[in-house]
C-alpha cells in the first residue's frame, strides 16, 4: 500500500519543464530523506555523471512560475532556484546515492515514469482512433464525436478569489 501512495506523491511531482518531464532536487530530497544541500553536494561531486540533458538549474523565470503555480509562502525557504533532474539524471542518482532508501524510492520513481509514459501513450492512441471512426462516418456521429474529446479534455479549474469576502448586508447586521 505504501508503494502505491508513493507512486502517486512521486506523479504529482513530476513538472514539465524545457519539453522534458523532471523532477525538482527540492522534491527529491524529501523523497530521499536527505536535506536539499546534502543531495546537490553528492551530485556536485559527481558532476561528470550530470550532463545538461540529465540536470540543470532552473532559471529566476520558471522557479517563480512554478512557484505562483503551487502554494508557498512568499518569504522563508529556498532563496535560488532548484535543480530539475530528468528520468535519465534521476537513474543516475542511484549510483550517487547509495543507501536503502534511495534504492527503494529510485525504483517507484522509475515506476512513475514509465506509468506516465504508457498514459500519454495510450491517451494518444485513443485520439488517433476518434479521429479515425470521425472520418469514417458521416455528420450525424459529430456530435458525439465532439462530446468524447470535450470529455478527453481536462476541465480548467476556477480560480477562487484570494483573501476574505464578507456579505456587507449580513456583516452589519441586517438580514438580507
């Protein structure tokens, strides 16, 4: 059971970044139980094991982007911006990192990989064959047709306003 709590925690840590799916050193570290400095120390002296496909830094942009994106306070925390590390640099953190635990979570991690590669494989193979049914019949199907992708298509989430909002009626003590 824990194996499946974990695969979905490391899931939704995966972000996109640079066209690549990467998790952030931040992540990792907890997911390691190490602290964040102690993981960049291992890599950084292991640095001909990191090239620019299997790690970089993110930059002042895509950290406050990713920041407003989830949230976090303002103030406190990490000042610079993490690292993201691609499946192939996370494969290769379990040479670096050597203990139990680290082999345990690299496993699940690779795991979630590959279950989010096979998803958007098979999510793909479901709209090529609408697509293929669509051509194939005539008008009278397009509705249906249009209602399947408007379900294939993830619903956009509303916002909800920021800070406290009072009915000013019931505030002073009128009824409404």
């Amino acid at each position: 059971m824990e194996a499946a709590r974990q695969l979905g925690e490391i899931e939704l840590a995966i972000v996109h970044l640079r066209g690549q799916r990467a998790l952030l050193s931040t992540d990792l570290a907890g997911m390691y139980e190490v602290e964040p400095r102690a993981l960049m120390q291992a890599v950084k002296r292991n640095s001909a094991r990191f090239p620019d496909d299997f790690m970089f830094q993110l930059t002042t942009d895509e950290w406050s982007n990713l920041k407003s994106q989830s949230v976090t306070s303002s103030w406190g925390g990490v000042r610079t911006p993490p690292y993201a590390f691609t499946e192939q640099g996370v494969a290769m953190l379990s040479s670096v990192l050597r203990s139990e635990r680290a082999i345990r979570v690299n496993i699940e991690i690779m795991r979630a990989f590959v279950r989010l590669r096979r998803m958007l494989s098979e999510h793909q193979e479901l709209s090529r064959r609408i697509d293929e049914l669509e051509g194939r019949y005539d008008q009278q199907f397009r509705s249906v047709f249009d209602a399947i992708r408007q379900l294939m298509t993830p619903p956009a989430s509303p916002k909800n306003p920021i800070g406290f909002t009072a009915d000013i009626a019931t505030t002073k003590g009128k009824k409404p």
